[in-house]
C-alpha cells in the first residue's frame, strides 16, 4: 500500500491514489485548501483505497454485527449456581477498559 505513496509521482497535481476518482494528491496550496479537500472525502472508505477487494467491507460488516451480538448475549441475566455472576454494568465497564487498552 505504502508504495504507492512514496513515489515521485506524487508531487504531481491529481496524482491518483487508487483507482477511484475522489482519491488523489490535491494541487500545492494552502493549509485551508488542504483542509477543504480532506474534509471532502468520504467519512466511509471503499476497501478498494486500500487496495482491498470489496468483499473486505462484507467481511468487516459479518465481524461488527457478530460481535455486537456476542456483546449482547453477555449482557443477558444469567442464573448462577451459587457462584458470583457479573452484572450486564460490570460487563460493560469490562469491556470498555478491554476496548480502551
């Protein structure tokens, strides 16, 4: 992927950085230019910015919602057998601190 961005051909104006037309080297100018052009991206990328094949997008989307579901069955009342059962708010914080380390 890095190939293609170190590379003399970059500093020519509408370098192209995939096969998609939005992605490209923005003319030199200035900091607000810059700025403007970044902000006009989309907030969602196509896989194939990264040279990736659009099923990658697929694949991501099976894994969020999977473990979206797996975070809600966690989250479901269990009976225990006399053992400490962890409330849904101490798997949360769990899994927060899990996420943020």
């Amino acid at each position: 992927m890095l190939k293609n961005l170190f590379r003399s051909e970059i500093m020519q104006d509408g370098y192209k950085l995939s096969k998609l037309d939005i992605y490209y080297a923005p003319p030199e100018g200035t900091l607000q230019e810059a700025l403007a052009y970044v902000s006009s991206l989309p907030l969602d990328e196509d896989p194939e910015v990264f040279g990736l094949h659009t099923n990658a997008n697929i694949a991501f989307e099976i894994k969020t919602v999977n473990y979206f579901m797996d975070t809600i069955l966690l989250m479901q009342p269990r009976t225990g057998g006399g053992k400490a059962v962890k409330t849904p708010e101490e798997i949360c914080t769990d899994m927060a601190n899990e996420l943020a380390s």
